[in-house]
C-alpha cells in the first residue's frame, strides 16, 4: 500500500529538526552578537580579573583597591563596543583607557612584564567564561575568527597598557628620580578618577551611554 503521508506536500517541505539544528551551528557568530553576549557577562569578567589580580599581586591601600577595582570595571566596559559596530570610533579611548592603566602600574611599582601579565589576566577571564557559558547557549559554534577577534582587542590593550608604563618611566627619570612614587598619593588617585570618567564620558557621547545594560545594535 503506498504511503500517502510521506508524499504529501507538508511532509516533503518543511525541514526536520535536526537539519535545522545543523544549520543554526554552522552559521556564524555576528560581531554584534558575541559583543551583546560580552556586555551581558561584564560584572563577572570584572569581577573575575579583579580576583586574579588579586590573587597574583599584593595590592595595599584602600585607595588603591578602589581605584584598581574602578579601572578593571572602566576597561572591560570598553571591550563589548570595541567588538561591535562602533569599533572605530571606540578604539582610540581603548588605546587612552590602557595607557593610563599602564602609566599607574608604574606608580603601583609593577615592572614592565608584571604589567603585562596583569593585562593578560583580562583574556583568561575573558577566554574561560567564553567557553563555559558560550553565546546564544552554544547554538551557534564558536570560530577561530571569534576568538582572534577578541584576543586583538586585548592585544591591542596589553600594547597600549606597556606604552603607558614606558611613558611613566621616562617622565620619572627626566624629571629627576627615574622611579615613580609609590604608592599612588591621594592627589594623583583623584586626577585618575577624573581621567577615567573623563573617557567614559567619551564613551557615552558615541553610544549614548556606558555598557553595562543591553547593548542595543543600531
């Protein structure tokens, strides 16, 4: 007896789940979507560089660690926008946001590789909740071009972040000591702050505010 059902139009178009599955795993990753998918994650990545900071520094004084704990929460606010669409115009506050970071390492008396390092904390953060709680739930699969995108950005950081700490160092020595004072005096937090709010005005005035809640696509 033949069999009607297979036959019928509804059963030759419309596409099994499984095929539909494939399909969704095999399309790519949007810029914006691994960007939204950053923003949503931005409290635990923080959070998370700023316990492995921690952990492999000893960081004294109550000034300090606000400042330390403002500037990590301030840089990763930046990475979601240097991912998406506003790449361009958002990247050279990145660039000013890392040397200043790197310009208070020194002041914080950390050597030119442990600065570095100290930056590299934010691609493990970055890096090991990308996998564990990967976008849109691991429909979609992750690619290298992802994953090379967010390491140039940071890339880009740890760069900047050195040119910083480089550029402190001479101004120390041209003005006379050729050493930073350490730790940071209560003058020099207050003017880092004012920097830091200074960028994130910067930053609201190309997305109309400072990512942390959803960050809508234009």
């Amino acid at each position: 007896m033949r069999n009607v059902a297979s036959d019928s139009p509804r059963s030759r178009s419309q596409p099994s789940s499984s095929s539909t599955s494939d399909s969704t795993r095999r399309r790519k990753l949007e810029p914006a979507e691994l960007a939204d998918w950053l923003e949503a994650r931005l409290d635990r990545v923080s959070e998370r560089w700023l316990s492995d900071v921690h952990a492999r520094y000893d960081v004294h004084g109550g000034s300090v660690n606000g400042l330390l704990e403002e500037f990590l929460q301030s840089l990763v606010a930046f990475l979601p926008a240097v991912l998406g669409p506003y790449r361009v115009q958002v990247e050279p506050l990145w660039y000013r946001a890392a040397e200043l970071f790197g310009a208070i390492a020194a002041r914080r008396g950390l050597a030119a590789g442990e600065v570095i390092e100290e930056f590299q904390v934010l691609r493990e953060a970055v890096i090991r909740i990308l996998y564990q709680d990967p976008p849109l739930q691991g429909r979609v699969r992750l690619s290298l071009r992802d994953v090379l995108r967010l390491n140039r950005a940071i890339d880009d950081g740890v760069t900047h972040a050195s040119v910083g700490h480089t550029d402190a160092l001479f101004f120390s020595l041209f003005e006379g000591s050729g050493i930073p004072d350490t730790p940071p005096t209560e003058e020099m937090v207050d003017e880092v702050h004012a920097q830091l709010e200074e960028l994130r005005d910067g930053l609201r005035e190309i997305l109309g505010r400072i990512p942390g809640e959803a960050w809508s696509r234009r």
